[in-house]
DNA sequence: TTGACTATCTAAACGCTGTTTACTATCTTA
DNA sequence: TAAGATAGTAAACAGCGTTTAGATAGTCAA
C-alpha cells in the first residue's frame, strides 16, 4: 500500500474513464460506483476524490470524453461529396447508432443535470455547441437567404429534433407501429425540416 | 402507533404520489427518497412497500399521473378551431412550459429507465400513445395524401422533435445565442416540418 | 365479554451509496 | 541521514432502497 506515483494523475484519470465506461456498458447506469469504479482501477475511493472533485465531475469528464470522440467521428462523416442533407442524415444515423451501442452512456451524457440550478462549465457547453456547428455548416451548403443567426437557430432546431427522436427511441418511449425504424423518423425529420427550410426561404 | 385503515390503500398511494411530486419540484430529483416521502405522509417507510412495490413502481405511478395530467390539458387546447399549424404550437408551447414549471419532475418523467431491459407496461407505453395520437388529429386535418401508417410516422417525428427541442432546452444543453427563447426552434420545427410534408406529399 | 385472529404499521437491521477523515507508508529533498 | 511532502489506505459517517420481526389495534366468533 501506499504506493508512491505508479501512475501520474493523469494516468489515474484515464484509468477511472475506461473502467466507468466499461461499468457503465456491462452493467448499466446503476451499476456505476465509485467504489467500483475504484476496484476496476485496483486503488481505492479515497484516491479517486484526488483525481475528480466528487463523481458528478467524473461524469462530467466521462461525458466530455463522450463529446469529443462524438464530434471526432462526426467530423469525419462530414468530410463527404454528398449533398447537405445526405451528409446530414449520415451524422444522424451514426449518432443514434452511438446511442444504440451504448445507452447507459449515452443516456448519463444527456440526463446529466448539474445540480442545484448550477450552469454546465464553459468547456462543456462549447462542445456541444460544436456539434451542431457542423450541422449548420451543412445548412449552409444550401445557399439560403439566411444570415448566420437564422442558420443557427436552423441547425439548432434541426438536430434537437434529431436528438429527440434518439432519446424517445433509445428511453423505449416510442412505441412504433410494425417494423418502422428510428432511422425512418429520422430521415423524415431531416428531409421535411430542410424542403420547408428551402420553400420558405425564397 | 399501528392505526387502523386511518386511510385506505387508495388514499395512502394518492398521499405518497402528492408528497413525491412536491419534493421534486422544492428540492428536485435529488432530494426524492422512500424515507422522505414517507415522512411527508406521516407514516415510515414499510407503510409505503404496502402499497408500492418499490420506488421505481412509485416513480412509474407518478409518471403516469403525469402523463394524464398531460394529456388532459393538451387534450383540452386541441378543441381550437386555428388551423391544424396553430394548434400543434400551441400543444408544443403548453408542452414546453410544463416542462420549465416542473423540471424534476419532467426530467424524472422522461429519463425514467426500466432496469435491464425491462419493457415499460403496457399501460405506461398507451399513455405516451395517446399524446402522440393528438398531433396525429392534427396532422390529419392537413388533407394529405398519406395512409394512417404515413400520419403515424410523421405525428411521431413531428413531436419527438418538439420533445428533443423541451429536452435540450431544460436540460441547458441549448446554447442559444441572445436572447433566442426555446419557443422560437419549436416553432420553426413545426412551421418548416409541416410545409415539407404539404411539399413533399402532392 | 372474552379470546383468537388478522390487518396495519413501526423499528431496526442489511448492504449499499458518496464523501471525509485520520493515518501510514513511501519517495524526495536538504 | 533526517525531515518533509506526497500517495494511498482504511475506517468512519450519514443517507439510501429494501426486508424483517414484532408490536399494536381492530374484527369477529364463542
């Protein structure tokens, strides 16, 4: 015991990430502890509060990890020939897939409220405001009269749309008629939204 | 102590369900537990196991109750005689600003999981149903050219979108620029979503 | 009216949680 | 080599959801 900078705090960070992100893929959202979260990275509690501040700040740099490896992907996606709204649908479709593949996680990124009426941190909100930049970069692609604040609100609304239909999907709370996939909500949000974005805005 | 049926079964879940919804909207989702509410009640908490089957089955009620109280209101506001458009805002609007007057409650509402993999009841799922079928009404008002399946899938999209934008919005993870009120993306959402769909149906 | 039975409710316990504390062992520096 | 700072632990605290045994009060038959 007692052992003296076998990992540097940064190394002890990462450490706690992987393991609640594990914890939190195997064994859902009630599974996550601190104790575990401990005993997967072969310390103790009392360790891991000199890494994080309490756990809301671990999750809170589990879920910006989350954000970053999002937009990364994201970014990628974008890169493509293919129409804006294509390009769209794409980013939507690999979002809910995401959300798919690891719902506890996804769940806590968005469920997560600071407590007491207390605002998320600067370099929290400036990543997801990242994400729907590249939404609206897409938007741009248009060529509408639309000057950058309505661009904004578009791109705003448009993939809060999106995400809703995610959340709804993923909660279980959309109970779909027959074999109707998500992606079909989806693809029906992006391509009503952005033809009555085109037809208004002449 | 040990009173004798001072109240009944019935009245005991009414008192629970009544105490739980004030703790979450003083002190928020935080504060809610089995002991306080039954404190709030002037009983312990065994007494509250006899009539739930644990807190989640208590948090499953009180979601329920929710969801009627929903759907009544919105129920109510849909008797207008506006055009199908005004009638949807002003279902969304209400919609929204429920969730801003009980933002515990709603976010309990709706970031309520059943544990692994449990489907909700059935009788849960028909709740959501029915507040989906009233943007459907709507939407058939429009005169399009779509079967019932198409109506669905469009009500469903329609208002999932409106439920991502009240998500988002609550949850503060809308970084809206100036002083861009929620309202503004739900109302873009509905106007653009629905001129796509006259658009793109003819 | 008494006694047995049953329903109601409580108090206490269990194992878990997040968080803080006192302490010990190790490494670093003088 | 001694002193000090750091890394880490173990144990405690209050609170949590849930279960248990037991006590109290009401009901009904004799």
């Amino acid at each position: 015991m007692a052992r003296r900078s076998e990992h540097s705090r940064e190394e002890l960070k990462e450490m706690a990430l992987a393991a609640a992100e594990k914890i939190l893929d195997e064994e859902g959202l009630a599974g996550l502890s601190t104790r575990k979260v401990a005993a997967a990275m072969g310390y103790t509690v009392g360790t891991l509060y000199l890494v994080f501040r309490n756990l809301d700040d671990l999750i809170l740099q589990l879920n910006a990890q989350r954000l970053d490896d999002l937009y990364e992907h994201l970014f990628m996606i974008r890169q493509g020939n293919d129409s804006p709204q294509e390009v769209v649908k794409t980013l939507a479709h690999f979002y809910i897939q995401y959300a798919r593949e690891h719902p506890a996680a996804w769940h806590l990124l968005f469920s997560f409220r600071m407590p007491q009426g207390q605002a998320l941190p600067g370099w929290f909100e400036a990543r997801i405001a990242r994400l729907f930049a590249l939404v609206e970069e897409q938007l741009g692609r248009l060529g509408l009269k639309l000057d950058r604040q309505g661009l904004k609100l578009a791109a705003s609304t448009l993939w809060s749309g999106v995400h809703g239909v995610c959340d709804l999907s993923v909660g279980d709370k959309l109970s779909l008629s027959g074999n109707t996939k998500p992606e079909e909500l989806i693809d029906s949000l992006i391509e009503r939204y952005i033809s009555g974005l085109v037809h208004d805005t002449e």
